[in-house]
C-alpha cells in the first residue's frame, strides 16, 4: 500500500445509489481533505468501555500530538471529559494514507494496542478512526459525502436535496441521517 494515497473501503453486499460523476480521490487531493464518510451513528458502549479513558490517557501523555484545531466536538460533547459515542461507520470511508501512516495516528494506534483493547474488548476500527480523526484533524479535512447515495444493511445514506436527487434512486424518506441513532445532528450542529 506504500504507494497508494488514499483508499476507498467497499464492503461486499453494499448498494450505491447515485452516479458518481467525479473522482472522489481527486477531489479529496485537490481539496486537502484527509478523510470522508457518508454515514455516523451512535456505537454501542459495551463494546468500548475502557475505549475513551485509554484515549484520554494518551492524550494527556502526548498534548504536543493533539491541535487545538480538532474535531473534539464530533465526538465528545463536553470537550473530551467524556465519549458520545458518535463515529464515521467506516464500512464506506474514503482516507488518505498520509494520515494514517502520521506520527499522531501511529502513536495512537500503538498506544491503543499496548493497552490489550482490541483484544479484551471489541475496539473496532470505527470508533478508534472516528476518535483519531476527531484529535488529530479539523472540520476542514473532513468531508461528508452527501451526494453519494449508499446502503450497508440496515443503514442507508440518501442525499435529501432535491438537486442532488436528480442523480440518486434512492428514497430520501429512508435516510439514516434523520433518526435518532444518527449523528449528523451532531456534525451539523459543530458546523
């Protein structure tokens, strides 16, 4: 992958619902935008209880890593005294290597491994991108895309803009994004 910049996860089974008329690579390239997704959504805390106090830890050990710049307020609700469990549900998620393979990101990673957490608890890569993109990066090299229609089983992204439903064939009415278990409240509201 060393030669790769960016990667675009597909899973198997999954349906896309819109033409995709531009390169999403490209654009994230000429757009400094290091990560993108299409759906966030509430995780479920027993799987990750030890998940937000190892983060705190390392971000205490390590402030020089951590801008003041971030997207803290994504996942935390309280200015990262606490976990609100929001994160990018990466089974479509579109990074830029360059991120992943930072110092920041590999320390972290480390950090979270050393811990035994993947192993002793359920740490999946959702949350632990979703948290390492909240610490390390801003607003601005994260990218919500909301014209890409998509649906992993039971979840399902539907662009509800009518000039953006003219290229979809999808149900806006069906769009995870308007319930409760969603995030996108919350990524609207740090706008």
């Amino acid at each position: 992958m060393e030669e790769y910049e960016f990667y675009w996860r597909v899973e198997p089974s999954v349906e896309f619902f819109c033409d995709i008329d531009y390169d999403p690579f490209l654009y994230m390239k000429e757009n400094n935008k290091k990560y993108g997704w299409t759906i966030s959504l509430i995780e479920f805390e027993a799987t990750i209880p030890t998940l937000w106090e190892t983060t705190k830890a390392f971000m205490k050990e390590h402030p020089d890593m951590i801008p003041k710049n971030n997207l803290m307020n994504f996942v935390s609700n309280d200015n990262g005294k606490n976990y609100n469990l929001c994160h990018f549900w990466s089974n479509f998620e579109i990074a830029d290597l360059k991120f992943l393979r930072s110092p920041e990101y590999t320390a972290f990673f480390d950090y979270l491994d050393k811990s035994g957490g993947f192993f002793y608890e359920r740490w999946g890569d959702a949350p632990v991108h979703s948290i390492a993109v909240g610490i390390f990066l801003n607003k601005s090299e994260v990218h919500f895309f909301n014209d890409i229609g998509y649906k992993h089983e039971p979840f399902m992204h539907c662009p509800v803009a009518r000039e953006l439903q003219k290229k979809c064939h999808c149900n806006a009415d069906d769009n995870f994004d308007l319930t409760p278990n969603s995030c996108m409240r919350r990524w609207v509201e740090i706008s």
